[in-house]
C-alpha cells in the first residue's frame, strides 16, 4: 500500500496485570483479516498415526473464522512425525532417513488435513517452502503470488518445509520461524502458535510452580528471551520451544504482526482463544502495511530507477500500481525482485518499490498497455510493473 513511512510510534513495555481478559483475547482476532495458524507435530501425529479428531477440531474452527470473512494460513508440522514408522528399524538419527521419512509422512498430513476439510467442503492447497523462497525476493513475489491466489480461490494454503530437499544451510529449522517467515511475507496480523503451553512464563512451570504466567507484551526484550532459555527452552515438545517460539514473534513484531502463544489441545483450537483460554499475546506495534513500508523505505537500497510520466506519478500517489504505459524510462541493470527508485519527469524520487519484472523487460514495454505487454514479452507476467502493496511514495 501505498503511504506515508515516517512517524510511527511504537509502544513498549510489559503489561503483566493492566490488560482484561476480553482485551488480550478477543482483539486479535476481531480487527484481523489474514492469520496463520502454526501447529506442531505432537498436535498432528500421535505413534505415527495421524490424530483426525483433533484435526476435524482444527479444521471446524478455521472454517467459523473463514465464515466471519477472515482468511487463515495453516502451517502444519508432522511430515517427520507420520512418516518415520515407514522407515523401520533404519530409524531417522541422519539428516537423509528424516528427509525420507518427511517425504513419506508428508502425504499422509495432506491427507488427514484435507480429509479434516473435506466435510465443510472447503479444499486445501500444500505449499512446501525451502528458506529461498520468503527470503529472495524474486522468489517471494513467486511464492506470495501462489498463496494470494489459493487464498482467493477460497482454499486453505498448507504449509510445510520441503523438508525432502531442504539441507541445514537451507533450512528454516523449526517451524514457528517457517510460520512467522510466511506471516511477514502474506501481510498477515495475526500468528498464532498453538503448542503444549499456554504461553510465555517467568521461568519453566514444570520445574518452578511458583512460575508466573505473561498474558500479554507489546515488546520482546532480553528479559524474555531469558525466560525462555534454560529449561523454558524446551517447554512445547515439537522442534520448537519456546525460545523458538519467541524468535518467530519477533519476525513477526517486525512484520507488524501480532503472536498469540496457546495449547493447541483443546476442544476448540482457535475459537478458544475468543472465550478466554490462557495465552500469550505479543502485540505487534504497528500494521503490516506500515511495516512493509517502513521495510522498503529504509532497508532496500535501489538497484535501478525507473521514470514516470506525470499521470503515473499522480496515480501512483493516490494509491495505484505501476503499470508499463506510465513508465518513460529505466536505468540500471536488474532483475525481478530488486529494489529500484521511482522518479517523476523532473527526476525528483517519488518513491521506491520491489518490481516484478527486470530492467530488460521494462526497456522492452515502456509506454505499453498491459495488453501489449504480454505479445511483446511472449509470456503472461504478473498484472503491474510494480503492486501498490510493493511500493512506497512520497507524497
Ligand atoms: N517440518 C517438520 C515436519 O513436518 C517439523 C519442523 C518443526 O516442527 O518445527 O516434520
């Protein structure tokens, strides 16, 4: 979206006891239009066997949140989890056996998930991500493109590591972070994480019962990641824990994302959290649309320019995409997913933006109507040069 980036105020500090109940659970939730929901293997599997009821659980909550216009992400875990009884006595000590067993188990959680869905006549979408694709931008715009897309075709994108081909160097590792990875990339505002803890505490409750619990934080600090260290780290059984739980909130804080960390076992999964189960949320500070402007304004430098003509310049203004028949000019060499500036006809910078096309392609449809643009380039791109949610102007 296309805004202003300067005079954000970020709120911070602990809000142990001054937040009601309704407050810390319900607002999420209530002002939300996209969430990802991350559950993780000992919520899915159960001995290698996937646990349908559970999962019909999931799947009727997710579904009353879609009917009240909110779109959800699932990320689920469980490919090691389902697949590993299949593999025998070879066990899934190495790297190749997890990965195997992954590519097993994979299957079986799509088809218990969407056999969970399939009642509700709602379809899913599997997306199997490796750490490239939310962290290059030319295969982020890819890799969001696919997901707005299943979004809009009404299904429910579920996401894994590929975990078949991905190797340590390039791993999310654990998937509170591939979940917070995905939130920050679809502009989601709200992450929840659902575990076999209701939330952040002082210390670890299993060893300490004095521990206390943190219903609510606008900021993570040190003090927290302390908390979450030590015998805390292992709270939450899967990969994860909750010092891993506690980087992904932070991607997402960053990302103008909220982090809610529940039990995931229980009754109603999601809906649960409406009527007041324990949690911890950690508000995010700002919108998503405003953290990915802030993100663009001050973190890309440009590769490229590309000129306007005074309409486009106008129209970019006032909140419109860039397409090619407003573009003048293009300098630089570039590729899609790079950062360029925006000028006006004076060469004053009006902005910047992520584009989806290279600076080739840009000097082969400038000033062209978007139809053109496909007989000339010899493929279908996507609609504009640059999305107005890719960009920044000044205005
Ligand atoms: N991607 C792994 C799996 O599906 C799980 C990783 C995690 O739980 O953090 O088994």
């Amino acid at each position: 979206m296309a805004c202003l980036v300067n005079g954000f105020i970020f709120s911070s500090g602990i809000c142990h006891t001054s937040v009601s109940l309704r407050f810390m659970t319900d607002t999420p939730f209530a002002s939300a239009k996209r969430i990802v929901v991350k559950t993780g293997s000992a919520l899915v599997a159960e001995k290698g066997t996937p646990r349908h009821a559970w999962l019909e659980k999931l799947a009727a909550d997710i579904v009353g949140l879609r009917e009240r216009g909110l779109e959800v992400i699932l990320v689920s875990s469980g490919a090691v989890a389902l697949g590993r009884a299949s593999l025998g006595s070879a066990g899934t000590r190495r790297l190749d056996q997890k990965q195997a067993a992954a590519a097993i188990g994979q299957l079986r959680l799509m088809s218990a998930i969407g056999g969970a869905f399939e009642p509700h006549g709602v379809v899913i979408g599997q997306a199997l991500l490796t750490l490239g694709d939310t962290e290059n931008r030319r295969r982020w715009l890819n890799a969001r493109a696919t997901l707005e897309t299943l979004l809009e075709a009404g299904t429910v994108p579920v996401i894994n590591e590929n975990d078949t081909v991905a190797t340590d160097e390039i791993r999310y590792g654990d998937n509170d972070r591939l979940a917070a990875r995905v939130a920050q990339m679809m502009g989601a505002d709200v992450l929840v994480l659902l575990s076999d803890i209701d939330g952040l505490y002082t210390a670890d409750p299993r060893s300490h019962p004095d521990a206390t619990h943190i219903p609510h934080l606008n900021e993570l600090t040190t003090e927290h990641d302390a908390m979450a260290t030590g015998a805390n780290a292992e709270a939450g059984v899967g990969s994860g824990g909750m010092a891993t739980k506690l980087a992904a909130a932070r991607i997402a804080h960053a990302a103008g994302c909220s982090t809610l960390i529940t039990i995931g076992n229980r009754e109603h999964p999601l809906l649960s959290i409406e009527s007041g189960a324990r949690c911890t949320l950690i508000s995010a500070a700002t919108t998503p649309a405003n953290a990915r402007a802030a993100w663009l304004a001050g973190h890309l430098t440009p590769e490229g320019s590309i000129t306007l003509d005074e309409g486009a310049a106008k129209a970019l203004r006032g909140g419109a995409s860039l397409l090619a028949v407003g573009i003048t000019g293009v300098t630089g060499s570039f590729e899609r997913g790079a950062a360029v500036a925006l000028n006006a006809p004076s060469g004053r910078t009006v902005g910047k933006g992520v584009t989806a096309y290279s600076s080739s392609e840009i000097q082969r449809v400038i000033g062209c109507h978007s139809e053109e643009v496909e007989a000339i380039l010899g493929y279908r791109g996507r609609p504009a040069i640059i999305h107005r949610d890719d960009m920044v102007v000044v205005r």
